[in-house]
C-alpha cells in the first residue's frame, strides 16, 4: 500500500505507530492490549495511536474477542507493505517521506544499541541476528539492477516466508530489518549518476 495522501505519510512519521504496524508479522489481528504488551507498554498509550493507523487505512477493524463482561476490538493491517510516496517538488510529501524513515532508523539506532549493551546479539553464524554496515560505490548499470534483485528478494522473504509462518516457536527471534538505498550527490566531484 502506498501512502500517498498527507494523513497517511504523517502516521507514518511516527516511531511508534512503525512499531505498532511492525507487530503484525506474526499476527493477523491484535487488541490493543496485545499490542501494549508485546511493547512494553500501557494499552491507554496506544489507543490514540492505533486510531490515527486506523484513519489513515493502514489498520482496519478485525473482529472482536470477549473480554470480561465486554468485547475488545481486533485490529490487522490492510496490507503487507507500506510505503511513502514522495514525488519530486511536493515538499510536504518529502519532508513525511523523510521523517518516516527518521523514524525508522531512530528504532534501528535503539534496537543496535539494546543488542550491543544487553549481548543478545550475535554477529557470526547462521543464526547471526544483528548486522550493520555502510557501504559507499560505484554502480554500473549492471550491478545497481543486481543490487536492487536482491533487495526486491529479502523483501519478498521476510514478507512472505516470515509472515506465513504457521507456528511460530519459542526458538524464533523477532527481529528489525532496515534498508536504505541512496544516490549520494556531491560527493567525489559531481553527480553520481555520471560518475565524475
């Protein structure tokens, strides 16, 4: 699904409304009181924020489930993937593309961080769960559709394969993927899309 209307970039610029999007790998549908719990949090912090997801179409009502002498209402995504639509020179459409990855990166600076400081990382192996670079080049042609193959495949994987997966177990690992794919303008005597 492409945010392509003001509101919709806007509830995307927030890093906890990502978090709360991000709950649903594993889960079709979550009350707002599973959601606080998976986070950590009180369910009265999220109401306001599953509302603004829920206005702006990214979360739709899914049934409801009883609750002591009440129901509570289920929520789901309407969508595997959300993405910010930015067109050249709509600057209010730029600024909320950019600050919804801000937020992005915010949350991958705290997950780094809480993997670093508490050793629950592990950067070697096949079971390797934390990973981190930054890697400057130049790309032909050739290799930039190489580049963007591949990332179109671990999209495809964690979208699919994860979020399918029928019995999640005590052995898996939630875990943060963030990717970024940037011309870089400026740097090295000119335009990087004429290699001077």
């Amino acid at each position: 699904m492409t945010a392509d209307r003001p509101d919709q970039r806007a509830a995307l610029a927030s890093p906890l409304r990502l978090e709360i999007l991000g709950l649903f790998t594993h889960a079709d549908a979550l009350a707002i009181a599973d959601m606080a719990r998976l986070m950590g949090r009180t369910a009265g912090s999220l109401y306001h924020h599953v509302g603004i997801l829920e206005e702006a179409g990214f979360l739709k009502r899914a049934g409801t489930r009883p609750k002591g002498k009440r129901h509570e209402a289920l929520f789901g995504p309407t969508a595997d993937r959300f993405e910010v639509e930015a067109p050249a020179g709509e600057d209010e459409a730029i600024d909320h593309a950019v600050k919804a990855m801000a937020s992005a990166f915010r949350m991958s600076e705290r997950d780094l961080e809480a993997a670093l400081r508490d050793r629950t990382g592990r950067r070697e192996g096949n079971d390797r769960n934390l990973f981190a670079a930054r890697l400057h080049l130049r790309a032909s042609p050739e290799l930039l559709a190489k580049i963007n193959g591949y990332l179109e495949t671990i999209l495809e994987l964690v979208q699919t394969e994860a979020s399918s997966c029928p019995d999640p177990s005590e052995d898996d690992e939630h875990l943060s993927l963030t990717l970024a794919l940037l011309p870089i303008k400026g740097r090295g005597g000119g335009d990087s899309r004429k290699g001077g």
